[in-house]
C-alpha cells in the first residue's frame, strides 16, 4: 500500500470519529433536555451520567447496525474518496445545524451523505436501493412512532396520576424520569454509535484486508473507539439543541410525565430498531414524542407551531442537503485522491476470502 494512501486511510477513521464526536454533543439533548428542564436532574449530572451510559450503549447493545451501513453503497463502488466525501458532508451539515440549535439526525446526515456519494460515484448502480429502502423506511416511521409513543405514554401516567400541575407532580415520577432518561442515554450510543463502527468497518475492509478486516466482522477496538468518540462528544453538552428540545416544542414547562413519556417510548424505539439493525434518527424520534406529549399533558394548542415547523423542515432538508455536499465533496476530491473505486471493490471482495 502507498504511503499517501495509508495516512489518507488513517486521516479517513479520525474524520469518522470527529464525526461520532460532533455526532454525540448534537445529541445530548435527546436524553437529557426534558430531565434539565423539568429539574429531575442538575445539568452537569445529566450530562456527565448520559455520555458514560452512551459508551456503554455503543459497546454493549451489539454491531447489526453497524454491519447495515456498510451495505448501502455496493462493494465495487467503495472507495477511500467516496468515504472521506461522505464524511465530510455529514459533519458540515451536522456542525452547520448544531450552530444554529436545531435538532437534526446525524443519522439523516449520514444516510444522506452515503446516498449522495454513492450516486456520484457510481450513478443508479452506486447504491443498494434494497438496503437504502429499509433504512429510509425505518428514518420516516420512528419519529411517528416517537409521536404516538410519547403520546400514549403521557397519558397512561398522567391518567393514573390525575396530576397536571408542575408543581405537584408525584416525586416517584421524578426517579422515574431519570430512570428513562438514562435508558435514552444507552439506546442512543448502542443505535448511533454503530454508525461510526460501520463506517470504520467500510474503511478497513477496503484498505487493509490483508489484516483479516472484513465488512462481517466490527473489530472490538472500532466499538471502544467509536463509544468512546460519542461518549466524549456527549459529555460536552450541545446547550444550543439542548434550549430547543427543553424550552421551545411546548409552551408550557415539561411535566415529569411528558419527560418520561417521551423518553421511555424513545428508549423502547430505539433499543428495538438496534436489534433489528435499523439505522432510526434518536434525534427527530425523540422530538417528536416530546410533541406527543404536549397534547395529553396540556392540549394540542400549547404546541410551539414555529418551531416544530423548523424541525420538520429540518428533517425533511437534511437528506437532499447532506447528499449535495458529499456528492460535491467527492466531485471535487475524485480530481485529487488518486484512489479509484475498482481497486477499492476487488479489494472489499477479496476480504470475504
């Protein structure tokens, strides 16, 4: 192997786990913005417990969405170009939104900048429609099953509670609230955190399968790396999506009932679709429970119209625009990277040798 080329692969991982790192403080807030805000935790207690419990997520809950997201681009259309541009379209986006505090899906990024790379390089054959299908159908059911979820499950509680008002909600609810934000915590570095593994995974399997890597195995070092990256980003705390989350979807304060009902049936959403290998954004499933919420908690017109509009928008931009910019990426990076795809694709095959 080139000397260029094996420090290009090396720089390739790094930028993967710049990406996980950016990945985890965007993110923050899906497990901690309704614990702050309802006051069930103290902030840096949040923070800090929900960057631990996403290590241990992405290490312990498994590899199958991992070994998903090394499916979508075909074997003969991967090349070292083609990652480094997927890479750097997911990361600008994910740090353009993070600047302005909206809460958009690293996932979406991701997906879309594989998508958008993919077709650069290798047009209509550059991606595996099969596997991009059962990804973008899981990415448009979780958040309307985070709705439903974080609905229903408001309204069980507080059905059995008979408590609205903010200030005296049954303390037990409080513990319970932690106890679901935690599990948010967990689920989140097990679902995401395999993104970055499989992007790492793509990367070892093409450029050094003379040392065993293959895309069926995600090398334990790939899994520490990986929730260790998250982990880290997490514990810096994105207090710009966090304010979001917490302050505008509702116009009223979170009650602990609508925190644990959005955090549970988030938690339940995303440890399942782990299991299942499905690629979901924890992002827009838990914003939108936290929507679902609003509506047995306080009524339908206590929802904060403009901003659940931005999130929609949001989520409906991320795709197309993270494909541009990885598409771009690779146009203009395919002039100057030396590293073709046919050389990458024999190379992927000749690791399941």
């Amino acid at each position: 192997m080139m000397n260029l080329e094996l420090i290009i692969a090396m720089g390739a991982i790094a930028l993967a786990l710049s990406f996980d790192f950016v990945n985890g403080f965007h993110d923050t807030a899906n497990a901690v913005a309704t614990v702050i805000y309802t006051k069930a935790l103290k902030p840096a207690v949040a923070i800090a417990v929900s960057g631990i419990l996403n290590f241990a997520g992405a290490v312990l809950i498994g590899t199958a969405v991992a070994k998903v997201i090394t499916k979508i681009i075909p074997q003969d259309s991967v090349s070292l170009t083609l990652v480094v541009a997927v890479l750097a379209g997911a990361l600008v986006w994910n740090v353009l939104t993070w600047w302005f505090g909206l809460p958009v899906s690293s996932s979406h990024c991701l997906i879309g900048s594989l998508f958008g790379a993919g077709i650069a390089a290798g047009g209509m054959t550059g991606v595996n429609w099969a596997e991009l299908n059962k990804v973008m159908m899981a990415l448009l059911l979780s958040p309307l099953a985070g709705f439903g979820g974080g609905a229903l499950v408001t309204w069980v509680v507080l059905s059995l509670t008979k408590k609205t008002d903010v200030d005296r909600q049954p303390r037990f609810l409080r513990w319970a609230q932690v106890m679901s934000s935690a599990s948010v915590s967990f689920t989140h570095g097990g679902n995401d955190g395999q993104k970055t593994m499989g992007i790492i995974t793509l990367i070892l399997a093409a450029e050094l399968p003379q040392f065993g890597y293959r895309l069926d195995h995600v090398p334990m070092w790939v899994m520490i790396a990986a929730a260790a990256a998250i982990g880290l980003g997490t514990t810096i705390g994105g207090w710009r999506v966090i304010r979001t989350v917490g302050t505008k979807i509702t116009q009223q304060k979170i009650l602990y009932a609508q925190g644990f009902g959005a955090e549970f049936s988030t938690a339940a959403i995303s440890y399942a679709a782990s299991l299942m290998g499905a690629p979901i954004s924890t992002t827009h499933t838990l914003t939108s429970a936290v929507a679902g919420g609003v509506v047995p908690a306080h009524g339908l017109n206590k929802l904060n119209l403009k901003t659940v509009q931005l999130i929609a928008l949001a989520w409906l931009l991320t795709l197309p625009v993270a494909a541009l910019l990885s598409a771009s990426s690779y146009t203009v990076l395919h002039q100057i990277l030396p590293f073709g795809p046919a050389k990458q694709g024999l190379a992927v095959r000749g690791a399941h040798r």
